[in-house]
C-alpha cells in the first residue's frame, strides 16, 4: 500500500477547503481595498516617504515571492491555523477519528454476521425447494409417461406441463442461488477483512499513540518551524500525516463495507422464498456491484470470490463458521500490519 496513493493533499481536507475561502476573501478583500482606495494609494506614493515605503513593502513582496524558505514558512504558518481553526469545529485528531471507526467497524461485523446467518438460512431453503422441485418433476415426468403408454392424453399433458413449469422454476431458482452464493461469498471474505483491518486499526492506535505524545513533547511547532525553514522534514506533521492516510483509507473501506451492507440487505428483503417469488430489481443491484471495478476491501480477491461463484467444481460450504485468519507475520517474525509501511 503506498503511502503517497493514500495521502490527501492539504487542499483537498477540511481545513485546506477552509483555506482555500479564507485565502479567496483576503484576495478579494485586497481587491476591493486597493480599487477603492487607488487614489490615496497613487498620492502617498507620489511623495517621497510614500514612495519610500511603497518600494520596500514590493521589495518584501518580491522577497518572499522568490525565497523558498520564506514561502515554506508562509505556507507551514497558514496551513497550521486553518487546522486550529477547523479543529475547533470537526473532530481532527486521528487518533480518535481512528477509534470512532474502530467502534463503526464493530457494530458494522455484529450486523454483517447476522446478515450472512440469514443468507444462508434462505440457501438452505432454496436449495430445498430445488430438490423438492426436482422430485416432483422427476414424477410427473413419470406419470405423463405412463399416461402415454395407457393413452390417456389428458393426463400425459398436464404431468409434462407441469413438470416443464418446474423445470423454468428451477432455472430461475438456480440463478437466484447463484446470485445469492456471490453475496454470501463476498460478505464471508469483508466480513473476514474487515476483522483484520480492525485488529490492525487496534494495534496501530494502541502503538502510535505513544509514539505520537512523545513525538509531540520533542517537536513543538517552534522546531517543527525551525525545522522546515531549515529545509529539514517536519516529524510531527509527516506522523500525523501517516495516521490521517489511515483514517482516510479506513473511512472509505468503511463506507464501501456499510454500502455492501444495504444492497445485500435490500437483496434479500426482496426475495420471498415461501411463495417462490423474488424481484428482479434485487439480482439488477447485485450484478451492477459485479460490474463495478476494484473493491477497495476485497482487493483483487473480488474477481476471483465472481469465479468461485460460477465454478460448479467449487462447492460452497454452507455450514463453515465465520472465523478470524491468523495474523500474517512480517520479517522478523512480528505480526504484520497493512498501515506499518507508512511509518517507514
């Protein structure tokens, strides 16, 4: 997981939004003043002191126009106020952003674990309802062959028409099933995933919140001013940066989980199974979600769960407990961690 593909640009979070108005106002304030004020502004400088003055503030314009480290310190100066001022109204911390979504992911499991219950109780009954469909086919079948032999034509035809309205019964039955062994693959495998991504949520918060105090104590904004001026990188905020990328990527592997969650949860409120009916809006849902590209929790195990689905060779098993994957264990021996990287 690279780091730079995960990192937002300051413009593009909350408080670079917040800065792109306040820097748009003080602009168009500008604009307004000096338009309205042209006048004052060409007199003064027509005297000598004016004159005097108006060169060395464009002097220092033209300075901190053209010096890096000037700019840079603008730049640090102005980003960290927008983040005083919007933290002032919306959670910033991603420590406790981190958290919250460690609370949303559990209560997230609890209801996908009761959704892939249900599921497969439903697969259970059709794939009954197929077996028994199949008995009955098998008989009237039998029937209307000995009714042929007997040649009684009535009751031939009604034992064939019945058993070929079985048999398209039964076609429709496969596919729903079909669809419905795609859902319970995908919901088993994020239910799994998403089990991970919590632990590791867990342990990254657990471990870099100590980091990041003593990270803190040891760069206040003053060094971390000092710091950029001198063209070194800012700890404090390249450390924060990397537990906001986490919070970023958690939010949209939350949303995308919770997202799943409706559709498969609309899929199955549409499919009646006691008289045999389901709708067709319900399997249109969950084919447009097939079509769609990556899924950011399933990764490129999406295309593969779409395979196993299709393979009549891999049988599902409707019974296995939904269980958390050992940990996978980095060099060293260490359990590793999708988000380690981005403290490297």
């Amino acid at each position: 997981m690279a780091k730079r593909k995960l990192q937002k640009s300051f413009w593009k979070k909350p408080e670079g939004i917040l800065g792109a108005v306040v820097l748009g106002g003080i602009v168009l304030g500008i604009g307004i003043v000096v338009s309205s004020a042209f006048s004052a502004f060409a007199a003064f400088a027509a005297t000598p002191i004016g004159l005097g003055i108006s060169l060395l503030a464009l002097g220092a314009i033209i300075f901190l126009a053209i010096d890096k480290k000037s700019r840079t310190l603008i730049s640090y100066m102005y980003k960290s106020a927008m983040r005083w001022i919007t933290g002032l109204f919306i959670e910033m911390d991603p420590i406790a952003i981190l958290r919250g979504y460690v609370d949303d992911l559990k209560s997230n499991l609890r209801k996908m674990n009761r959704q892939v219950t249900q599921l497969r109780g439903q697969m259970h009954m059709l794939k009954e309802q197929m077996l028994n469909n199949q008995k009955d086919i098998q008989s009237n079948l039998e029937i209307a062959s000995k009714a042929r032999d007997n040649d009684q034509q009535k009751a031939m035809i009604l034992g064939s028409r019945k058993a070929a309205r079985l048999q398209e019964s039964n076609a429709k039955l496969s596919n729903l099933y079909q669809r419905m062994e795609v859902l319970y693959r995908v919901l088993f495998k994020m239910h799994e995933n998403s089990e991970i991504m919590m632990e590791d949520i867990v342990d990254q918060v657990e471990v870099k919140e100590q980091e990041r105090k003593a990270i803190r104590a040891s760069h206040g904004a003053m060094k971390s001013a000092m710091s950029i001026i001198s063209g070194d990188s800012d700890k404090r905020r390249m450390f924060d940066e990397a537990l906001e990328a986490i919070a970023d990527d958690v939010s949209q592997k939350v949303g995308e989980m919770e997202q799943f969650m409706d559709m498969s949860e609309g899929f199955m409120a549409s499919i009646d199974l006691q008289n045999g009916v389901f709708e067709e809006k319900g399997l249109k849902m969950l084919e447009q979600w097939e079509k769609q590209g990556d899924s950011l929790l399933l990764g490129e195990y999406k295309e593969t769960l779409l395979q196993q689905a299709k393979d009549d060779n891999n049988v599902l098993d409707l019974d296995s407990p939904i269980t958390t994957p050992e940990p996978v264990k980095a060099r060293g021996g260490k359990r590793g961690n999708q988000y380690d990287t981005l403290f490297d």
